[in-house]
C-alpha cells in the first residue's frame, strides 16, 4: 500500500516522515531522489539541453541557477519535470518492490500538482499557518520572506489540496502531531486488514 505525504513549502512534512519512519514505515523522499537522480547520465544530459552548460559545474548541478530559471520561466519547470518526475516514479516503483512493511510513503511536495497521488492508495496533507511557515524556512533556509512567499506562491494552496487529500495533519505543535500520526498509522493499518 502506497501512501502519499506532502504539504506547502515549511509545513513540516519532513517532521512528518520521521514520525512515520519512527514507527518503522519506510519513507521515500521524492525531492531526494529527484536530486540524486540529477547526478546520473541521461538525466544531467537532458537538464544541460534545458538549461545550458552552466546548469552544472563539474559533476554537481548548480541548483541556484536552475531554480532561479524555473521560478520565472513555466515551460523550463514543465521542461525540468517532465525529465525528474518519470525518472523518480520509475526509481520509486523498484524501491518499492523492495519493502516488507504494510505500507510505505511517498514524500513529495507536489504531489497532488502532478497528479501522482492517483498512483497512491491514500493521501496525507501536512499544514501549518502560513506565518508559522515563513519562520520556519527563514530559520531553515536564511531566505528572505519576499523569496518564500513567491516560492509558496509556486505552490496550490492547502484550501485546494484539501480537496483531494484522504487525511490532513495539522503541524503546530510536535506532540499532537506525533499522536496524529499514531492514529493515521493505525487507521492505516487496519485499512490494510479490511
């Protein structure tokens, strides 16, 4: 059983994802994977066609550049996700074949914008507060508010993805959020048994 995970920008889906692997459920970061597969042939050929030469510097992608051109040009994102996007879902399906416990997680922060929650059984939408999301990455990344909020502005609103998502985890305070993710495992474990 494949379980999809994601929410906006700085809602804490990573947080989110620990609590699941500490209950032993095997977590499959997306944007990870995606970063890793940046490094393979192929895909560095193809990302080097969209963006030019300076895409890479050395073996590493420069992921400055690329975001930078992806956040102000639609079709070079559309271009970029339709290399990395096949290119996880294939990396994913044999990880996949390759766990034993009763179900697995898909992390991905556009998960419903791509449309692969279809691939999923169920889905999970992690929220926080919108200012309680700008501290966190501004912490976490030292980026300046003007910068996340346009990156946010990237993304569908949790108004919408509500609409589609199976549960929603509501992540301002780490010990309710534990206990939401206790009882989602349980209901999703004895999903698993019906």
């Amino acid at each position: 059983m494949v379980v999809g995970l994601t929410g906006g920008i700085g809602s804490g889906k990573t947080t989110v994802a620990g609590f699941f692997k500490d209950k032993d459920i095997p977590v499959y970061i997306a944007d990870d994977a995606g970063k890793r597969l940046m490094l393979t042939s192929g895909i560095k050929e193809a990302i080097i066609d969209i963006f030019g030469k300076e895409a890479y510097s050395g073996n590493e992608p420069n992921r400055k550049l690329i975001a930078s051109k992806v956040f102000s040009d639609s079709e070079k994102l559309e271009k970029l996700n339709g290399v990395i996007h096949p290119a996880v879902a294939k990396d994913f399906e044999a990880w996949k074949e390759k766990q034993e416990a009763p179900y697995v997680i898909y992390e991905a922060a556009i998960l419903f914008e791509t449309g692969s929650y279809k691939k999923c059984d169920f889905s999970i939408l992690v929220t926080a507060p919108k200012e309680e999301r700008i501290k966190r990455l501004q912490k976490r990344d030292e980026s300046s508010k003007v910068e996340i909020e346009a990156r946010m502005d990237n993304q569908w609103s949790d108004e919408k993805k509500k609409k589609l998502a199976d549960f929603c985890i509501k992540n301002t305070d780490l010990s309710l959020t534990k206990s939401q993710v206790k009882e989602l495992h349980a209901i999703l474990l004895k999903s698993r048994q019906n």
